[in-house]
C-alpha cells in the first residue's frame, strides 16, 4: 500500500493530465486504503475509453444526414458536406 496522499496528488494529476472531470475522482479512489497506483491507472484508462466511445457516437449522431435532407440541398451544401464528411456523402448519394 502506497502513501495516502501520494495516491490522492497521482490521481488528481492522472484525472488532469487525461482531461477528465473531477467527478470521476470517487471512482478512482473508492476504496483509498486497498488502492495502488496502477488501479488509478487501469481506471482512468477505462473511463477515458468509455467518454471517448460516446463522444464519438454522439459527434455521429450530430452530423448525420438523412438522405431526404440530401436531396433538398442545394450544390453548395453539397459541397461543403463533400469537404467536410467524404464518407457521409458517398454514402449519401448511392
């Protein structure tokens, strides 16, 4: 068993460093007598993956089109969805 402070200063830099909200720090030291550096590790890893999936499926969500709205834009929208989603539109005008 690591320094309880030691543990709380690692966490608080893994929560930083990984861009992540304090409020996921009760998870990472649930249980502080029985925890070690690399179960913050193996945590944060985890929980970075798991916000990374859902931002990634809402982004998705977000800049979908439906191929009806395709069709009612004009060569510009087009354009600039051609730019911007390449897959999207391939996708779009099959």
């Amino acid at each position: 068993m690591e320094n309880d402070e030691s543990l709380v200063d690692y966490a608080i830099k893994q929560i930083d460093k990984n861009g992540l909200s304090m409020a996921v720090y009760p998870i990472l030291v649930n249980d502080i007598a029985n925890i070690n550096k690399d179960d913050i590790d193996k945590k944060i890893s985890l929980l970075s993956g798991i916000i990374d999936k859902k931002v990634s499926q809402a982004k998705e969500k977000l800049t979908e089109v439906k191929k009806e709205e395709f069709k009612k834009m004009g060569y510009t929208e087009k354009l600039e969805l051609y730019k911007t989603n390449r897959e999207l539109y391939e996708r779009l005008i099959k």
